[in-house]
C-alpha cells in the first residue's frame, strides 16, 4: 500500500495457513522478489513483527522495517532501534498503517472476504489480489477525488 494514497498495489499475494511465523516468513519471502532499487524501502508492520529474525530478514532485502515497537513490562526491549524510530518517516507509517486494517476490514465486511466460497492458496490469493485492486481501490479513489487529492 501506498504512504500517499492509501491505495492497494498488489505485486504478489501469498496465503498460508495461520501459524506463528507464517505471515513473517511471508513478508520477507515477498521482500526477495522485489526488483532491486536504487531507493530504499519501507516495510510497515504492527506489534506481531517486532521480532528480530523479521527485522534482520528485511533489513537484508535493504528495505527499512517501519514496525511498530511491542514493548510492556515482560519484554522491555525491542527488535526495531532508535535510529528507525527517530525518522521522520517512521512516525509518517506508524499513522498510515491504519490505512491497511481499513482497507482488510473493508474486504471482510464489503468484499465477501470472511467465509470464503473458495478453497486452495492459489484461489484465495486470486480472490483477495480482485478484492483489493478491483474493488477497494476504486472506493478509495472516490474518497480521494471528494477530498480533492487527485483530480
């Protein structure tokens, strides 16, 4: 998703069955296929990626973990340091981020992607890949001509 817009620009989908790691291993895995660029990214993720296996697995795909910071009182530290934190970036995606829950809630509630009528990775990933770049991008480009950011 797009810091600017809010609009989702699927590269690749990838479905796993829920697991601890899964969707960590996924995100770095998705990282590897990106062609290489001269700008470096940022990959912005909630409290579940704050592990440093994930950080060090997307600082190696010389992209920048935008994660948000799990820290309470059994885990006093976290895997993102404050070199990140301090970036102006970083506090730009932390308030982004809720750009991408509306837009999965959106997909759940609007979008028929609760109880799925399909079954299998390859067409689930194709049903949620439709849902967002045909069916969510459009409603949010209407919200964005309304409030005069694109024309």
């Amino acid at each position: 998703m797009g810091n600017r817009h809010g609009l989702i620009v699927i590269v690749a989908a990838d479905v796993r069955s829920p697991s601890g790691a899964g969707e960590r291993d996924a995100g770095v895995e998705l990282l590897t296929i990106l062609e290489p660029s001269a700008a470096r990214r940022t990959l912005g993720a909630d409290k579940g990626y704050d592990t440093a296996d994930f950080v060090a697995g997307v600082r190696a795909c010389n992209a920048t973990p935008h994660v948000s910071q799990n820290v309470h009182a059994r885990r006093p530290t976290s895997a993102v340091n404050g070199r990140t934190t301090r970036d102006a970036g970083y506090a730009v995606s932390q308030v982004k981020r809720k750009l991408i829950e509306e837009s999965l809630g959106w997909g759940k509630v609007i979008g028929g992607l609760r109880k799925l009528k399909h079954r299998g990775r390859e067409k689930v990933a194709w049903i949620f890949s439709l849902t967002n770049n045909a069916e969510y991008n459009p409603v949010r480009m209407r919200t964005l001509i309304r409030a005069g950011v694109c024309a």
